[in-house]
C-alpha cells in the first residue's frame, strides 16, 4: 500500500509540476477536445486525441487505453470543459478511470506546448529515435512498449534487446531478443526506451525505480508532451515527442487519417542540452 501511494504522489508532482509552471498566468480556456468518432477501426490516427487551446496550440494524448477511446464516444462526458480553464480539464489527469486520464494528459500536454511556446523554445528536429540512446554495439535495450522498426533496426545490428510486454502469450526468447512480462528485467539494460502512454495511465512511475542504472533512459512518442524538465527531474535523460505547428492543418489531417506532415513536427531533446 505504502509503494502504491509513492507512485501515486509520484504522478501527482507530474501535474502539479505543470500546473505550477504557468504561474500567475489566467489558464487558457479550452477550445475543443478532439475525439476521432468514426471508421475506428480503419482511421489510423484514431490513437491518438487532441485538447485545443483558445490560442491554437494543440496537446496531444493517446486515446486506446483499455476502453477509453469507446466511452469517449460519449462527447456528453466532456463537453462542459469547453470553454472553462484548462486547469480543470487537467485536474482529470489524477483520476482513477483510463478515460479521464486520457483528457487529463492531453490537456497537460497543452500547457506545457503552450508555456514551451512562449519561453521562444526552438526545437531540434529528430528522424531517428534510437539516436536519443546513443547506442553502441556493447549496450542492451530495454523496450517498455513495442517498437517494431526500432526492433529491426536493433536487430540488424545484433543489439540484445529486452521488450517488457503485459501479454504472457507474446513471451519468448530467441537470438538477441527477450520479450517478457516481468519488468524487473530492465534492470540488466544499460539503455531503456519507454512509451509515452506510460505517463498517461500511471505506469511508468513503477517502472523508473527499475532503470536507475541505465546511462539513457529515453521516454518517447507522440504523446509526450510535458514540460521536459519534469520528466528530467524523475530521471528520464531524453525525450522524443511531436509538436503540432498548424492546428488548422494537423486536425484537417488527423480527423481523415492522414499522415501529419509538415503541420507537426518530431523532435527530441536530451537533458544534457536542454536550457530549461
């Protein structure tokens, strides 16, 4: 009970660490939640929903989790946040239920791409994710999440690779490569990648204790959207995370499965360069 309350406060300092950061700033108001409604199943961005800002700026947040995506159908579960601060919306990021975090992320996602934005922060672009490890053919990876390009790319050069999944009958072992539901695994990785949707549904607070003495610890996908030193501060050493640059253009694009192109853009940052 005690570890679970840790975890807990864990998470908690997440948001209250972005909430403290804008200050004596009036929150933004919300301008809309956006909820892919149809062709579920065929619609590849369906993953992924969006909190807009009054001032355009767009967080994003990853919406399968459990069964969030489908009670999120429901827009009646949400509509009320529209046009009330911010910080309320976010509040729901401490909730108990999948669905509710899923909103919460989002809208801290949001504050922190608005606040980065008024900083004058300039990304740096990143094609390649594995950069952010800094490999070399000595290392092992650990893999909170699956990766498959990564898995390739790591493979084709003989990297030892241990991928944590929750499904037991996706558990094997063949030539550099462990896949295993046991995550006390990670701590024979020297370089850990891990899924942003861990911060939406609260696990990777369990999950850092284990990778303390990994040298690089990158935290990446879409989703990730806060504040990097927030994430610094808890131990990850990079991000990798995308920031939309037209919001008119990137929900155009998202709503009818299309890739995002030009209106967002990757980009990755280590803690060793981050002026933050």
């Amino acid at each position: 009970m005690r570890q679970t309350h840790h975890f807990r406060n864990l998470m908690n300092t997440v948001y209250q660490r972005v909430i403290d950061a804008l200050g004596t700033r009036d929150a933004p108001r919300v301008r809309g939640i956006h909820i892919i409604g149809e062709h579920l199943d065929s619609n590849p961005n369906a993953k992924f929903g969006a909190v807009e800002l009054e001032d355009g700026t767009v967080g994003l947040t990853y919406t399968k989790l459990g069964d969030a995506l489908s009670i999120l159908q429901d827009d009646t579960l949400y509509r009320s946040y529209l046009g009330q601060p911010v910080t309320h919306l976010a509040r729901l990021y401490l909730a108990s239920t999948q669905w509710q975090r899923v909103l919460g992320a989002g809208a801290l996602n949001a504050i922190s791409q608005m606040l980065l934005r008024q900083r004058g922060f300039d990304y740096s672009r990143a094609e390649d994710t594995l950069d952010l490890l800094r490999l070399s053919d000595a290392d092992r990876v650990g893999m909170v999440g699956f990766f498959p390009p990564l898995l390739d790319s790591l493979k084709a050069r003989q990297i030892p690779v241990t991928v944590i999944e929750l499904k037991a009958e996706l558990a094997r072992e063949e030539e550099h490569l462990r896949v295993t539901t046991d995550p006390t695994a990670l701590r024979g990785c020297n370089k850990v990648l891990i899924t942003g949707t861990t911060v939406i549904n609260h696990t990777l607070a369990p999950l850092l204790p284990l990778v303390t003495e990994a040298n690089e610890v990158a935290l990446v996908g879409p989703s990730v959207g806060l504040l990097p030193e927030v994430l610094f501060e808890l131990g990850v050493t990079s991000v990798g995370g995308r920031v939309i640059l037209d919001g008119p253009a990137f929900l155009e694009r998202w709503k009818n499965g299309k890739k995002w192109k030009d209106s967002a853009l990757r980009y990755s940052l280590h803690r060793n360069h981050y002026p933050g």
